[in-house]
C-alpha cells in the first residue's frame, strides 16, 4: 500500500535532501583530500583508496533504495522496516514520536544512514598524516551531528508534539528562552538561580591567608581534632573556577580530604581581566603555586607538605616542582595528579587543532598581551560533545519551550574564566605543539631548565577512562617522567565526572594494578576491576605519606598570613 500524494511527495523531498547533503559532503572531502593528499602518494595505495570510498557509496546507494522501498511496501499508519538504528546511548531519537509515524521514522533512518556514510567515508579519504585525518572526522562529526532532523522545527515530531499539548505555549516559552539566552550569550544548561557561590557552592568553610594578582590562597577550618602533620595544598586549573573541587557538601573533595584529617589549602586563580593580560605562565608557576608553597611551609612550619594537581593546574604543580628542584629545593613530600599532561604526545581532541600555524596566530593576536575570553574557552569544550553540551539544550530549551534542571557541575561548567594571551601562547607553543616538558633540560622555567626526573617524591597519579581532554594512556606516561615511586589508579566516566565521584555516593568504578609496565594497555589487561569511588583508596595512600598525627590548629593563618575574607573569597566570584 503506498502512500498518499501529499506524504509520499514529503518523502520524496525527504529523499532528495538526503542525497543532498551526502552530495555536499563528497564535495567537502573532496575538496579536503585536494589539499592534504601529499605529493609522491602511492598510485596503488590512491586506487585502494577510491574503491573502498566507492563500495561505501553503492552500499549507501543500496541501504537507502531498501529504506524506501520497504517505506512504500507498509501501510501509511504504520512505520516502515528498521534498516538504521541510533547507537546505543543516543538519545536524540528515543522518543515514541519518532518511531510511531512512518514519516518521522524514514527521516530518522535516512539522517542514520547518512550519518554513518559521512563518518565511513571521513575515515577511508587519504589525508597528508594523522593530524589531517584526525581534523577530518572532527569536522564531519560537527556536521553530522548539527544535521539531525532533531535539531529543527519542521524536522522533529516532539517540538510538534509539545506545542499541541500545551496549545503552543511551548513555542512562545521556547521564543523567551532564546531571547534570553542571546541576552547571556550562551546556552544555559542549568538553572542558573538555583545556585551561587558562597552560598550553596563552595562553601567548605575556610578563610583567604594570602593574595596576589594571581592567586587567593584559601586555608581551609579542621574538621577532626587530629590532622596529619603535613598539610595539603591544592592546585586546580585555572582555565575555569576552583570549586568543581568544592561543589555541594555532599560532592566536595575538599571537605572530604578536610574530614580525612588532613589541613587544607587551596589556590583560588585570579579570573583575570585585561589589565592581568600580560601574565605568563612563569608568573603562575612563580607567583602562584611556588608563592604557595612557601606560605604553606611558614603557617603550619614544615619543611615539606603533600601537593595535588588537577588538569592543567597539574601540569602547572610539575613545572614549578621541577623549577623547585633546579633551585636545590625539595618541598613537597607526596604528589598527587589528578587528569593531568606532563607528556603531550596525544593530546585527545583538543590537540587536532593546534598547529604551528594556529599557534604562530595566537602568538601574534594575544602573545604579548590580551586575553583569551572565556566563553571562546567555553565554546571550544563544548564544541567537543556537541551532542551532549549543545545540541540537547537547543532543542530542550528553544524547541520544546523546557527549563534545564539545576545541576550544580553544570552551572560551573558555565562559569567561564579568562586566559592572559602570554600565559596561553606559551602553554600551546610550549607544551601541546612541541612537547618540551617531558625532555630533560629541554624546557626552561623561571631561568630553571626543567627535568621531571630529578622529582623523587612518591606520587599518586589518577586518570578517567573515558576522558577526551587528558586520554588517559598519555596520562599513565607520567609514570615514566617521574624519579619517584608511582601508584597509577584508572577511573571509570569522564574528565570531571570521573573526578568527581564522591565517596559518600559511592558510585561509578575503577581499576587497581600494582604492576608497572612501561605499555599502559598492558597495565590495565591485568588490572582489577573495583566498584564505587577511588576517593577512599587515595586517602589512605595519603595518609601514609602525611606524617605523624597532631592536635589540628586551632586558628587559620600565623601571623604574617592573617586570616582575611572568609572562603570562597572575592577572586572566585569574578566573572569573565
């Protein structure tokens, strides 16, 4: 039974707006290929090429024409045969709405077969190297997932679905929420008045015992009547805020190590405006993570304390250890880095984007000063799970007209920081685009010719398995770097929820692997599977390396670090 005019004529249209955007797709890679197939390629290696992308053709050709055919053979109240189905996970399509009409249900199997196609093809083209083919999937990704019939009004059965049942206040809802997001200039992912910080966020209680233009650095109140005797001073990223380690109480790593009995310290970056755009990365290892170093050491007078990096601001801990050690220094007693890079061979992501000619860019634009604004910061890591932070928001909050829940690791994610240009130009340059950290001697730091190796401290190193800004087999090449003895932990999700698995919940997984092979695969092929959060195992191991119990302090600061502003402090509540 076939179906009537009107219907069958949308299929038709349906059909040839498949064809093409595949058609314009082939031109894009065509066009790609042009100008990165280098010169000298094998003629037989360019032939197997093109008839593997021409087998992917006739087999797209093929499942679209069985598509088709099987639409016209069903009854027009019923959808047609199942020839392309959305991976598992995606929700895009997981609606009723689009399985139960036949017309829906072709133009969410032809988008799937499309998709898959694009992707296909994106990994048979030849490219110059793998920086080249890995740009290439990147960009198609991009395009297939902004292509979803899902995204758009006349293409998606829900937003119809929505404005019917609420008699069209959905759209009006939907047409307020855009204004207002163009008004904020970005897409909210939370209710952002559920929280505030100092409020319900960040709010481990604690007071700033030290500033500069570059930092607060926060001590935080004891919870238990002994602690260890070396404190803990905590250096997260300064690409966004610090209280992703400080959310709610239920979820905060820092109130956790504080009821572990440990005295805690945090740096609080400053969200530098164009004023600070001259900093350089020297500046923060300098002024910033060595300069709390040693206000540690005086308020609590130790020689050594215990010191955790996360991400960047790992990265950031190891250069200035190493700046340390260069000087005859040895202050920290345990490490512990938390998704960290100090090897920038495979960079995730991210990495497919920075050349010497995007770097010779931000060099020339922001090197000598300015800043790096952060929603561009902010849209380039959402534009890395576009699906999940972008594309589920515009079709929730504009084209069904619905409010995003509060969730509180979101509204951070929103919470955007500036970079200064010189701090950036050099990180890139530096680090991602020639790797020079991991090289002894290579790379200097604050005068200091930095060597990972000559850092002997015992370190706990934690990676997440599903992480697309540090993957975590670069991450396990930390163990190579370093002089000292290493405990590697693999958790399960990915860069922050993989982090953020508070042991009160419980919740997630992780591998444990005493052995140290040199090849990370290898380590996890014999590593064991745990259940719940890692929090507990890194406690433990830093505890052992805490020294001995003493009575907790019964003030913040000393005399030359007096207490001022209570935590979270000012610095944090800057906006970029």
């Amino acid at each position: 039974m076939s179906f009537p005019p009107d219907q069958n004529a949308a299929l038709q249209a349906m059909l040839q707006a498949g064809n093409a955007m595949a058609q314009g797709f082939n031109q894009f890679l065509a066009a790609q290929q042009r100008s990165s197939i280098p010169v000298g390629v094998n003629p037989a290696t360019e032939n197997a090429d093109s008839d593997a992308l021409k087998a992917l053709q006739q087999e797209w050709m093929g499942r679209h024409a069985q598509l088709w055919q099987g639409m016209l053979g069903k009854p027009v109240d019923q959808p047609g045969p199942q020839v392309a189905s959305a991976a598992a996970g995606d929700k895009r399509f997981a609606h009723p709405a689009w399985s139960e009409s036949p017309v829906y249900d072709y133009l969410r199997q032809a988008y799937l077969i499309n998709a898959e196609y694009m992707k296909r093809v994106a990994d048979e083209a030849p490219a110059a190297d793998a920086q080249a083919k890995n740009r290439m999937r990147f960009v198609t990704r991009q395009m297939v997932d902004a292509m979803a019939p899902s995204n758009f009004l006349a293409t998606n059965p829900e937003f119809v679905q929505k404005a019917i049942e609420t008699q069209g206040a959905s759209i009006q809802q939907g047409i307020q929420n855009l204004l207002a997001d163009l008004e904020k200039g970005r897409i909210s992912m939370t209710d952002d008045s559920a929280f505030e910080v100092g409020r319900n966020l960040a709010i481990t209680p604690g007071a700033v015992v030290f500033e500069n233009e570059v930092m607060q650095l926060i001590q935080y109140s004891p919870l238990t009547d002994k602690v260890a005797q070396r404190p803990l001073l905590l250096v997260p990223p300064c690409i966004n805020k610090y209280y992703i380690l400080d959310l709610q109480p239920e979820n905060s790593l820092v109130r956790y190590t504080v009821e572990q009995g440990n005295t805690v310290f945090l740096v609080s970056w400053r969200n530098v405006q164009a004023d600070l755009g001259h900093l350089t990365w020297h500046d923060y290892v300098e002024k910033g993570v060595l300069t709390a170093i040693k206000a540690v050491q005086a308020i609590c007078k130790v020689k050594q304390i215990s010191a955790l990096g996360f991400c960047v601001g790992g990265t950031i801990l190891g250069a200035a250890l190493a700046v340390a050690r260069g000087r005859g220094d040895n202050p920290v007693a345990s490490l512990t880095l938390l998704t960290t890079l100090l090897d920038f061979s495979d960079t995730g992501e991210i990495g497919y984007f920075i050349d010497e000619k995007t770097v010779q860019a931000r060099e020339a634009g922001i090197g000598k000063g300015g800043l790096l604004r952060g929603s561009e910061l902010a849209s380039v890591f959402s534009a890395l799970r576009a699906n999940d932070l972008i594309w589920q928001y515009v079709v929730g909050n504009y084209l069904k007209g619905n409010k995003p829940p509060a969730f509180d690791l979101l509204y951070w994610n929103a919470d955007a920081t500036n970079l200064p240009g010189p701090f950036l130009a050099w990180y890139l340059r530096n680090l991602y685009l020639e790797n020079s950290l991991r090289v002894p001697g290579k790379l200097e730091v604050c005068g200091v010719k930095a060597d990972l190796g000559r850092m002997d401290m015992p370190a706990f190193l934690y990676a997440s398995r599903e992480d697309h800004i540090v993957p975590w087999k670069t991450s396990y090449q930390t163990r190579s770097l370093l002089g000292g003895e290493t405990t590697f932990v693999l958790g399960a999700s990915g860069h922050i929820a993989g982090v953020i698995n508070p042991a009160v919940k419980n919740k997630r997984n992780y591998w444990l692997n005493d052995s140290k092979p040199a090849d990370a695969d290898e380590w996890f092929e014999a590593a064991t599977e745990v259940k719940g959060s890692w929090w507990p195992v890194w406690a433990k191991w830093l505890k052992s390396h805490g020294g001995k119990e003493i009575p907790a302090r019964g003030r913040l600061g000393s005399k030359d670090y007096p207490p001022g502003e209570p935590a979270p402090g000012r610095y944090v509540k800057e906006k970029a």
